[in-house]
C-alpha cells in the first residue's frame, strides 16, 4: 500500500524518536551522538539533521510529544467544570503516575541529562500552569479552599515524580484531600 510522503514523513519522523528514546535511555542524553542516533533508526546523520535542528531539538520534541502535557491538556480542557475537582485531580495524578511507570525510558531522559533540563524545566512550568489554572477555576466555583494555587500546582505534580523516581507508592487521593475543606 503506498504512501503519500506527509505519510511517509511522518512515520520517518516517529521511527527517529522512538530510535532517540532508546538510545538516550542506554547513553544519556549526553552521551549520545548523532550518530548513534541515526545508526539506531538505520538512518543517516542528515537525514536526522532534516527533522530535528539538533540534539537538543529531537530531546525537546521528546519531551513535548511523549511526555505527559499533552494528556494534562486533554484532561484538563475535557473536565474544566463539568467533574467535580476531587475526581479529576486524582485522575490526573493517577495518569501522570502511570505515565511516568510504563515510560521509564522517557523518565530516564527527564531526569538524566544537563541538556534536557531547560525543554524540562518549561515544560513542567507549563504543566504547574495549566494545574494551577485548573484549581483557580475550582477555587472561584467554591469547590477547592482557597490557597497558593503555584505551590499546590508544584507540590501535586513533584510529589508524584518524586516518588514514582524513588520507588515509594503515593495514595494520589489522600494528596488530592488536602486541597479541599474539611468535611464535617
């Protein structure tokens, strides 16, 4: 069956991630070349080069593409105000806990180069945003108390990385439990 060449482009261009996930996990981000990368899409360096401007572009589109802020948008925008916060946060930690499990490979990457830190550091500030827009909506529709909607943002997110890195389970609803009031 023949493909059209966006077709064709498009899966040349996933075939070159998943070839970089791999190898970076093994390596390191750092200790990769280009051309480990291209031998390990059975491609050449400029053909990689056509794709990703550089290294550093292919970790950031990595990050972006196969991280979890594509899942938080979705999560986020579907749910905005129409399930109570509680359900959807708690699914949210639950998502973000199974993705960091089942890519261990990709979690490698986050936390194991000097260069990805920066494509990182933006996308987690990127997703503290969208979290804590979530929970000032909530806040204003009296559902959540109100509190430092950054900090908490920050807190749900690294509590789950933290612990998914060092191995300790998180009960994601007993932390969610301590956005809301106390019922009584």
């Amino acid at each position: 069956m023949a493909r059209t060449r966006k077709e064709q482009a498009e899966w040349r261009r996933e075939q070159l991630l998943d070839a970089a996930l791999t190898v970076f996990a093994a390596k390191g981000v750092d200790g990769a070349s280009v051309k480990d990368l291209a031998a390990a899409a059975g491609a050449t360096p400029g053909l990689l080069y056509r794709y990703f401007d550089s290294k550093e572009a292919l970790v950031q589109a990595l990050l972006a593409e196969r991280g979890f802020l594509p899942r938080l948008r979705e999560l986020l925008t579907a749910d905005h105000g129409t399930r109570p916060a509680r359900q959807v946060l708690t699914e949210l930690l639950a998502a973000f806990d199974r993705l960091l499990t089942e890519n261990a490979d990709l979690v490698a990457v986050f936390f194991g180069t000097t260069q990805a830190r920066a494509a990182l550091a933006e996308l987690m500030a990127e997703g503290q945003r969208l979290v804590g827009d979530f929970l000032t909506v909530r806040i204003a529709a009296g559902e959540l108390r109100p509190h430092d909607v950054a900090t908490a943002a920050k807190t749900l997110l690294a509590t789950v990385a933290v612990n998914r890195r060092t191995g300790t389970p998180v009960d994601v609803a007993r932390l969610v439990q301590l956005l809301f009031p106390e019922e009584g």
